[in-house]
C-alpha cells in the first residue's frame, strides 16, 4: 500500500525502480533469504512444486496485485478464487502426472535488474 493509501502492484507506486543503496540492497538480501528458506523449507516438505523458485514470488506477488474492476464482496470473492487456483497450481503433481512450467524461472540477478535504479 503507497502513502496514499491506494493498493495495487508495487512497481507503478514507487516508480518502477528503487534506488540501489546500501539500505535497499540490504532490505532486497534479507528478504532474498526469507524466501529461500520459506521455498527451500516447502520443498524438503514436498508441498511445493520443484520448478519454483524464491525468485518467482515477487512476481508472482505483483501478478496477483491486479486491480479487477468491481468493488465490495465481489471482488473479495474473485481475488480469493484467483487466489486459490494459483495455490493449488504450486502443489507438486501427483506422482503419475508430470507437469513442467514454461519458460525459465527468473532469478534474482533478473529482480535486480527490474528493481533497482543503478547505483548514485
């Protein structure tokens, strides 16, 4: 959520960059740690598909964060569809069923380079 109060994706709220400092560069490790062992702890769990990565969660955060056009309860209702199809789409396959996502996963190298203005 911005200053103003208003929600939707981050990127169009902060510029579509932030500034590589050495206080974002910090905050972008730290959290670059958290997922890696919030993923890497869902996959030793198996509860996780195997060709998702720490890097996809940004993503796939600002993917969800569309705004859909209608208000109240119906939204709130949609966005918890949606939101369910995609949790259930991250569950491993069943052993007999095989499913590879397309495209490469992106990488925090990748993340980097949509996020962070160059350094000043």
């Amino acid at each position: 959520m911005s200053a103003q109060g208003s929600s939707g994706p981050l990127l169009p709220q902060v510029g579509g960059r932030l500034p590589a400092t050495d206080e974002v560069l910090a905050a972008a490790d730290r959290l670059r740690a958290a997922l890696d062992d919030l993923v890497g702890g869902a996959h030793r769990a198996g509860v996780l598909r195997a060709d998702f990565t720490s890097a996809d969660i940004p993503l796939l955060l600002e993917h969800l964060a569309a705004r859909i056009p209608v208000t109240g309860e119906r939204a709130t209702a949609l966005h918890l569809r949606y939101l369910d199809l995609v949790l259930a789409g991250l569950r491993p396959p069943a052993a007999d069923q095989t499913t590879i996502l397309p495209g490469p996963a992106p990488d925090w190298a990748e993340l980097s380079e949509l996020w962070n203005a160059p350094g000043v």
